[in-house]
C-alpha cells in the first residue's frame, strides 16, 4: 500500500482507528449473521499492520513523526 507512505501521521492515527473499529464491528455483525464478507475481517486486519509498520518505521527512522 503506497498510499500509506503518503499520508502524514495524523492521517494514520485516524485511519488505524477507523480500521479497529470495523473489525470490533464485524465481530460482532458476525455475531448476529448480518455480515456476509467474511474476508473483510481478514483485510482490514492486514490493514492494520501496515498501518503499525508504516508508524514503527517512522519512529525508528525518526522521519516524518510529527509531519
């Protein structure tokens, strides 16, 4: 996901957030059977972890933290 590179930290906190919230929400969506995507608990999850890679390689490069 190269989009995720060009988005400023911000961005990327917001974002992580929206994504956590759509898996707690199909876990519970699954839960009453109204979802019928079951890959979209899977993407949003890989989402995620490049969400978390993108920051961690931020911090640890220290560019573009506060940016």
């Amino acid at each position: 996901m190269k989009e995720i590179k060009k988005i400023n930290a911000e961005d990327l906190v917001k974002l992580l957030a929206e994504k956590r919230e759509a898996v707690r929400a199909f876990r519970f969506d699954i839960a009453g059977s109204a979802k019928k995507n079951v890959k979209a608990k899977m993407t949003a999850r890989k989402e995620i972890a490049r969400i978390l890679t993108e920051e961690n390689l931020r911090k640890s490069t220290g560019a573009n933290v506060n940016a």
